[in-house]
C-alpha cells in the first residue's frame, strides 16, 4: 500500500570553525512518519512496531513532552498557541527510529501540511544529553526551493557552545531526497555548521533490514560519537560553558518571519 511515511539513508556532517576547526561526519538514516499512518505502518511490517519492541520502532514518550498525551495532539496545540492555521492538517515527523530499544534524536522535525498540502509549519525539537528537549515553533511564509527560517537559540545542546547565538535553517525536501542545515552563529560571525542530508527509500521490511546491515546500531552510534567529538574537541582547548537553568516551557513560538525561499 503506497503511504507517505518513507525510510531516508544518507550521512550528517558537523564542520566547527571558531574557536578550532573540528570536522567529522558519519552515516545515518531517519524515518519520515505521518502521524496518521502510524498505526497502518506497525501493522504492515515485521520489522517496525509502535510503542512496542522490535528492530525498528517508534516510542510516543520519546517526543514530543514525553507525557501521554497524542504526538499529534501536542503538536496541534503547539501551532495553535503560534496563531498558525493548521485546521487539521496532516504532521509528519523525521526522527531517527528506536533500533533494537534505544533511540537518541539530536533533532527531529515536524512537517505541518494543511488540508490543501500547503506547508503550514515546522517544528524543531532538539534534544540534550541530560534528558532535555526543546522545540522551536516556526510558521512557513513562502514555498518553492529551499525554506529558509532563523531563530535565536533558547536551549543549552553543547557544553562548549555559547547560549547567546542565532540558529539559521535551510530546509529542502522532503521528497526525493532530504536536507536540513543549521549554521549557528555568534556576534554574525559563523561558529559551526551542521548538515542532514538523505534519500528516499520506500519503507519496506526489506529497506529497514538494509538500513540496518549497513549501518548497524546506529542510534547507539549517535549518542557515542556526541560524546567522543566531546572529548576531541576538549583535547584541543575548547573551553566548557556554564550549564544555565533548566527553562520552564518545552517549547518557543518563533515570531519573526522566514527568510524567502530560494
């Protein structure tokens, strides 16, 4: 049966240049879910279930606010407490699934599509190594090319990253293929660079095995590799930042319009 939720393998790459140039880069893949054919997904593969174990799987309390309320229901408030016009549309989300029960996402991304198939809005919800998430809430003003949307940051991510910075998006896809840049800023002087990029394979049983073989654990491999390039860049004099105080809402309505579209 032919849906919209799709399995997308590519790589992410992480090119640091102030205070010290520190690159690396490593494969991955993601799965784009549309909320609504969650449960259809779980039911047609062996190998993907929902909220149940399996080699592949898609854990509610992972996202959104963990709580257990609907991953939709969370997201639909969040874009009506934005004044942003969604009318129940369709959500879906890129995230990296639960491989054999763990899962870390860095980053997932809520593609917000009113009922016409206008891109609505999206949402960033990033994710800290101590248990911490945090979305930013933007509304889509133009389409066509690459969206571009920027924000300050909100959130502590890193350790040896400075809190008073702007994050910019550039955002393509998805479809055949997907990418998502973040340049992260400081003073307008550019600090760091990260790039998601991937391509589009039908989610099959025989896909998720593939993905899988090829790139094994790899959920595990995040969480490691966030930790070892820690350690690198420790290594090579980056100071530590002062952790702030947690923030009392889970979420930031980004009030300032998107750059227009390329």
């Amino acid at each position: 049966m032919n849906t919209q939720s799709a399995l997308y393998v590519g790589s992410v790459m992480h090119r640091r240049i102030r205070p010290r140039v520190h690159t690396f880069r490593y494969r991955a893949f993601w799965l784009l879910i549309d909320l609504d054919e969650m449960d259809e997904i779980s039911r047609r593969l062996w190998l993907f279930s929902h909220n149940r174990f399996n080699l592949f799987s898609f854990k509610d309390t992972d996202h959104g606010n963990g709580s257990a309320t609907a991953i939709r229901a969370q997201v639909e408030c969040q874009l009506h407490e934005a004044g942003i016009n969604f009318a129940r549309g369709t959500i879906r989300l890129l995230c990296m699934p639960r491989v054999l029960g763990y899962c870390f996402n860095p980053i997932s991304v809520y593609f917000c599509y009113r009922a016409d198939g206008e891109l609505a809005a999206l949402v960033y919800q990033v994710h800290n190594t101590f248990g911490e998430r945090h979305s930013y809430v933007m509304r889509v003003g133009h389409e066509g090319g690459a969206l571009h949307q920027h924000c300050q940051k909100s959130f502590y991510v890193s350790p040896f990253m400075d809190m008073n910075m702007r994050y910019d998006f550039r955002v393509a896809g998805p479809g055949e293929r997907v990418s998502i840049r973040i340049r992260s800023s400081s003073s307008e002087m550019l600090v760091m660079t990260a790039v998601l990029t991937g391509a589009r394979r039908d989610l099959t049983d025989r896909n998720i095995l593939d993905a899988f073989l090829a790139i094994p654990a790899v959920t595990l491999k995040v969480i490691t590799a966030i930790h070892w390039e820690a350690f690198r860049l420790w290594l090579k004099g980056v100071r530590l930042r002062r952790r702030p105080a947690r923030l009392k809402r889970q979420s930031m309505i980004v009030t300032a319009h998107p750059s227009a579209s390329e």
